[in-house]
C-alpha cells in the first residue's frame, strides 16, 4: 500500500488586473500630488501661469467674446494673449456644472483639483495602451502593470498633473500620448491614422511645444509612403486627411478670419495652419502619385517637391517665424526675467547650476531612446515603423529638452510605455513574471533622479557653484492669498513686480503693467524703467501710465535686480523706507516684506 501524499497546492501566479492597479496608482498620485492644496489650499497652489488661466476663464463666463483673447486688466488697455480657448472651454463647463451646487470659489476649487486628476488617469491609460499594443499577447498584461507604474514615476511630468495645474502643459501631455499610441498602429489601421491627425491638430491648437515631436512623426509618415507606396495608401491617406481637415475646423472654431494673416508664431494661427492643413494636403498628393503605382523616384521626387512648395510657402509668408518665439523680448527683460525662468533653461545652463538633478531630468529617455534604437533594428519588418516613428518622436522631445528644460516633461512620461515594450522587445528572462514590473521600476525616472541626489554630493565634495535660487511663493509675492488684501482698495492700476502681476489679477479686480509673458513687452518695460529711474523722472512715468498704486516685495527676485541695476533708482529709495512726497504707504493692506504705496496724484 503506496504512502498518502498530499495534494501539492500549485503556487498562485495571479496577477492583479491592470485596471486595479491603474485605480489604485491613480488614487494614489491624486492624493499625493493634493497634499499641498490640502495644507495651503489649493488657489494658493496655482502657478503664475495657472492663476492667469483662471482669470480668462473668468473673463470667458463673464462673457468675454470666444475669439477675444485679450487680457484687458494686463497692460492696460490690454494684451493679446497666445492661449487657448481649447483649455479654457472644459474648464468653463465643469464651473457651471458645479456653480449652482457649491457657489463659485467652491466650483473653482473642485475644477482646480478635478481637472488635472482626470487628466493623470487618461496620462495612465494612454501609456498602458501604448505599451500593451507593441507587446505580443502574451506579454501585454504585465506591459501594462509596469507601463502603469513607471508612468507615475516620471517625476519630471507630474508637477503638471498637481492640483492646480490648469494651465496646457497637462492637456499637451495627454494629446502626445494619444498621438504616439494612434501613429504607431497608423501603418496598420486607418481610423487610427485619423485619430492621430486630430490629436496633432488639438495639441497644435493649444501650444506649439510639441510641434517638433509631431513634425518629425509626420515626416516619418511620408517617409512610410514613399517606401512602401499602394501599401499604405489607405492609412497615409486618413492620416493627412485627418490632419489637414481637423486643423481647418479648429481654425473655424478658435480664430476670426481677418487672424489668419498675421504672422502669430507663437500659437495656433495662420502659419500653423498653413504647416498643418498645407502639410495634410502635401501628403494627400503624395498618395496620388503611389496610386497611380509610380515608382519609388517618382514618389520621391513628389515628397521633395511637395515639401519644398510648403516650406517656401511658410517662409515666405512668415519668414519672422523662423527666428527663436522668444526672438521679440526685449533684450533688457531678456537678462532682468527671462533668463532666471527655470523651464526655458538649456541643458549647459542646468549642467552648470543643479547638476545632481540631471540623471532624474535626462537618464530615463536618453536610456529609452537606446532601447527603442536596438527594438528597430532587430524588430519585424510589419512592426517596423511602429519603432521608427516612436524613436523619432522620443528623439525630437529628447532634443527639445536639452534647449528647453519644459521638454523632458513629455520626453520621460512619452518614454515611460516605449522604455517597458523596449524591455519586452529584448525577450530574455526580464519579460517573465514580476521581473519585468520590478526592472521597469530600477531604470524609472524616480529612481535615476534618486541616484543622482544620492550620489552628487558625494562627487561634488569641496566644489561650489551657481544654484537655481527657488523663492517662497509666499514669501514673494506671487500666491492668490498674499494678493488678497489688496482687494480691499479702489480698483485701479497697480505697478509690482513681474512674478506677482497674475496673482493681483486672480485676487482682485485691480490692473497690472507686469506678468511674466512674452508678449508683455510693453508692461514689463514700463514697470523695470519707473522702479529704476531716480524718484523724479519715475514720478513722470507713473503719471504718463496713470499708476494708482506701487506694491514693492522684499522677497521677489525684481526687487533684489531692480536695486542690482540702480543702486538710486525708485525701487532702491523704498526699499530703504525713503519714499517720494508724490507716495504715502497704505498701512491697511501692507506687512513685514509686503508695502503697498498710493501715489498722490
């Protein structure tokens, strides 16, 4: 009689269902990323940026025109602002929807905090589809998993996704991921192809930072046509028709007719929209030429001549938009602002002031950019394009990050799905099991980036350097509730300092002459000259502008620089407290680092 043995239990290899772990890392991050809403609440939250987009919002339910962009409390009379009505539209509805519920600034806040939420958790599912679709069958569930929890350690990108954060960098993210996942399946379904015109179209449409990315992935599509000619024809075609057509019913959405001449180059208007719809159009008569089975010169020779007709068009008609969008700032505001924006600076900049941060900014999509090199090459002919157009893409964001650091946001987050189907493309033990999930997370930005930090001040030891002074948003000047105060004073016109002009906007109903945006020329300047001109010329300045009140802010970087540049101009003689007869302070509204002065008139 043979011995009992018992049953052997088989070891459970279940594994959570991507759909509860993306519930669960999206409550997760929400949480994580509302913290400091929760502590400060949330308007105090907003950046500059943020705080100026919920000013045009409220100007749009007020019942400013759809087409009138001008801020008219910037500058006064106003300034014509580069923004977007696609950003300001769902913003505007999820007010109303909640206005006669919750009031208001309740409304407002709930839209602060629901807006950018919903964004994160189609950021998630976008990148677990983008992965899951370049893997095989078998390997798609894990994709996902890791896909997931990769995405929500990109750190770089997800200070867009905190509440607060309504201006466009987060919707530009989401409309890129969707880019990347229809473009990459383009060869192989038309709708897709479409879907891929609108989504470069809408991100077009509300800011020009991810035009290289879609340029090069568009470039890459005529290229799939010259080569491969009647074969991809069908998908080719919907693709500049998706793109010619969707950016023209933009147009008519978002721009007056008598806009579409003028050479607005830093936003949706006439020379994006002839790069767009003349672009689809281009490739439309590409496609004739593979229809009629011409061969591969003479598809060629069309994408060149097709191409060359278009760009000849645009510098022609535009040639000022070949020049750098920052081309019009006044040189001097150029060195006093521009320069000390975090998220304009270059690579070299970076290097020099925070180096230990370079592994967390740069590490994970130059690692990608790697791996999707080595999955082109090795890859099947059918998936082919599928790693060459995301290869360009990453390449473009990658290249646009080293002169702007605000590219590697999308560079890391659009990495993240290409960086776990490049591992899954290696096909060695990794993909098995939880191996896959457990390396995706060792190469993740959030682990680079810790590496850097962790091991930086070891190799710096004994040197020093220049460091990306980060001021208290409290401290100076530029939060919703340090400007609140001042709505307490008649309305008027308010001469401070560049980081607190949104702020003033957001919290009162006063007029400001400074922001920090490059069309304000003007504001900036007439601001930098009064506060540095000796108290009698800027009496004559503040008299032509018809100021009302001067705010001065111990803790903004315009103080310390408007002192640096005139050691006797206006700024210096008051934060010494020697102020002019022509001022009297206003006790009421000012505090310790905070002085606001009425100017007699």
């Amino acid at each position: 009689m043979s011995p009992f043995v018992p049953p052997t239990v088989p070891r459970s290899t279940t594994e959570p269902k991507p759909a509860i772990v993306l519930a669960i890392t999206w409550a997760t991050i929400v949480v994580a990323l509302g913290l400091p809403a929760i502590k400060t609440g949330v308007f105090d939250t907003l950046s500059t940026d943020d705080a100026l987009r919920l000013v045009e919002v409220r100007d749009l339910l007020a019942g400013q025109g759809w087409f009138d962009l001008t801020q008219y409390r910037l500058d006064p009379p106003g300034i014509a602002m580069h923004w977007s009505r696609i950003v300001d539209a769902p913003l505007a509805m999820l007010i109303l929807l909640f206005r006669p519920l919750l009031g208001q600034h309740l409304a407002e806040g709930l839209t602060l905090v629901l807006w950018p939420s919903l964004l994160m958790g189609a950021a998630l599912w976008l990148a677990a589809t983008i992965a899951s679709q370049a893997c095989a069958p078998a390997d798609r569930k894990r994709a996902k998993l890791a896909a997931i929890l990769i995405t929500a350690l990109s750190i770089p990108a997800l200070i867009h996704f905190r509440s607060g954060a309504i201006d466009h960098h987060n919707l530009q993210i989401v409309l890129l991921l969707g880019f990347v996942l229809c473009i990459s399946d383009l060869e192989h379904r038309a709708d897709k192809a479409a879907l891929a015109g609108l989504c470069a179209a809408l991100s077009l449409s509300v800011g020009l930072e991810m035009l290289p990315a879609i340029a090069l992935a568009s470039a890459t599509v005529v290229g799939l046509l010259v080569w491969k000619g009647s074969e991809v024809l069908r998908p080719a075609c919907a693709f500049g028709a998706g793109l010619a057509g969707s950016s023209l019913l933009l147009a008519l959405l978002l721009l007056p007719m008598n806009s579409l001449a003028r050479p607005v180059c830093d936003a949706f208007g006439g020379p994006i929209l002839l790069l767009c719809a003349g672009g689809g159009v281009a490739l439309l008569a590409v496609a004739g030429v593979a229809r009629i089975r011409g061969p591969l010169w003479a598809r060629l020779a069309a994408s060149a001549l097709a191409g060359a007709l278009l760009l000849g068009a645009f510098y022609r008609s535009y040639p000022s938009c070949v020049a750098s969008p920052y081309a019009q700032v006044d040189p001097l505001l150029v060195s006093f602002w521009l320069d000390r924006v975090v998220e304009t600076m270059p690579l070299t900049e970076l290097a020099q002031m925070q180096p230990q941060k370079l592994l967390g900014y740069y590490a994970f999509p130059l690692l990608t950019l790697g791996l999707c090199v080595v999955a082109m090459i090795g890859c099947t002919p059918q998936t082919r394009f599928r790693w060459i157009v995301s290869t360009v893409t990453l390449a473009a964001l990658v290249g646009e990050s080293l002169w702007e650091l605000r590219g590697a946001a999308a560079a890391n987050i659009v990495a993240a799905p290409l960086c776990v189907a490049g591992i899954v493309r290696l096909r060695t033990d990794i993909v098995a099991g939880w191996r896959l999930v457990r390396v995706a997370l060792l190469v993740s930005p959030a682990t680079l980036g810790g590496i850097g930090l962790a091991v930086w001040p070891a190799l710096a030891a004994g040197t020093s350097g220049q460091k990306i002074a980060m001021p208290d948003p409290a401290a100076s000047c530029q939060t919703i509730s340090s400007a609140a105060p001042l709505a307490g004073l008649p309305p008027g016109r308010v001469m401070a300092p560049i980081d607190s002009g949104s702020a003033i906007l957001a919290a009162t109903e006063h007029s400001v002459f400074a922001g920090p945006y490059h069309r304000n020329n003007d504001g900036n300047l007439a601001m930098v000259h009064a506060m540095t001109a000796t108290p009698e010329a800027a009496r004559a300045l503040l008299r032509a502008r018809q100021v009302d009140y001067i705010l001065t802010c111990n803790g903004s970087f315009d103080q310390e620089d408007l002192v640096r540049i005139a050691p006797e101009g206006l700024a210096a003689h008051l934060g010494r407290g020697e102020a002019p007869d022509y001022l009297e302070p206003i006790q009421a509204v000012s505090k310790p680092g905070w002085t606001v002065w009425r100017v007699r008139k």
